[in-house]
C-alpha cells in the first residue's frame, strides 16, 4: 500500500488505495422521527468537518515531513562519494539509508499531491429532491462519511510509515557518517 502512495507521485490524480472499501449503509430511515433525522444531519455534517480537519492536519504535517526527507537525501546525496570509495558494506549501508530517505520524502509528497476522497452532500441535489429531504439528505451524510473515514484512516497510516522511514534512514547512516569523519 506504502508504494502505491509513493509512487502515486509518477500518476497525477489517480485515485489512491485505501485499507477498507467503505461499508455502503442501506438501512431505511422512514421509521426515524424529524428530531432523530436532524440529529442524523448534524453529526453526518460534524463528522464531515472532523474528516476535512484531520486531512488538513495529515497534509500540515506530511509538508513538514516532506521538508525533512528532502534534506536527508540531499545529505546524504553529499555524502555519497566516501560510501562508495569506502568498503563495499558502507556502500550498501549508505545505499539503504538513501532508498529509506527517498521512499519518506516520496511517500510524505503523495500525501500533499495525491488525490484524497472524501464524501461530500450536494445540496443542489438535495434541493431536487419530494419534499421532506430530510430522509434522502440524513441517509446523503450516512452513506459519504464512511469513504472520508477510510481515506483519513489510510492517509495517517502513510503519514506514520513515512516517519518511520526517515527515522530508519538516518539511524542507517549512522556508521556511514562515522566511517566517512
């Protein structure tokens, strides 16, 4: 899943994967009182502001981990040159610090350019609907929610791999920065 992010980078806006398909919801609504619709509406609305919240939150900090991946490569990019004229275990160490840097700083960059779907209602439709749309508008919020909670759940999951990455790869270089001082 992690490199069908990172390389999600080579193929603008094609929809990236996430863990789980959403479970679609088909319950009937007619029984369900106006009140308990209007409270249906309300947390669908909550819940869809919640999701745009920590999408927003992931990308803040993927921009900041991107930040950080870009200036582990370019380091060790620098630091290229006394890895391979050293012996050839310092050359595969340094070479696996470089892969793990790469794939954080592509991994944390699909995360601010990869396309992220999120449900959304569409009041124009809403408003084309028989009256009372409060049934048709309460079941619109219950059946979008569950993609942003799949796409929100899968994003922060790559956010995590992406750090770990860039922590393992500077921990990786380590004795290439010893054996190169």
């Amino acid at each position: 899943m992690y490199l069908a992010y990172a390389f999600g980078l080579l193929r603008p806006g094609t929809e990236l994967p996430t863990f789980g398909e959403p479970t679609p919801f088909d319950r009937d609504l007619s029984e369900h009182t106006d009140d308990d619709l209007d409270l249906l509406i309300d947390e669908g609305r909550r819940q869809l502001d919640r999701q745009l919240h920590d999408l927003d939150s992931v990308r803040d900090r993927a921009g900041t981990l991107l930040t950080l991946g870009l200036a582990e490569v370019a380091l060790l990019a620098a630091s290229g040159q006394p890895a391979w004229s050293g012996p050839w275990w310092l050359a595969s160490i340094w070479a696996v610090a470089a892969a793990c840097a790469f794939l954080a700083a592509a991994g944390a960059a699909s995360l601010l350019a990869g396309r992220a779907d999120l449900g959304r209602t569409d009041a124009r439709l809403a408003a084309n609907q028989d009256p009372p749309i409060k049934g048709p508008l309460a079941l619109g919020y219950l059946s979008v929610v569950a993609i942003g909670e799949e796409t929100v759940r899968t994003r922060l999951t790559v956010l995590r791999s992406a750090a770990t990455l860039a922590v393992l790869a500077a921990l990786i270089y380590v004795p290439v920065f010893v054996a190169a001082s």
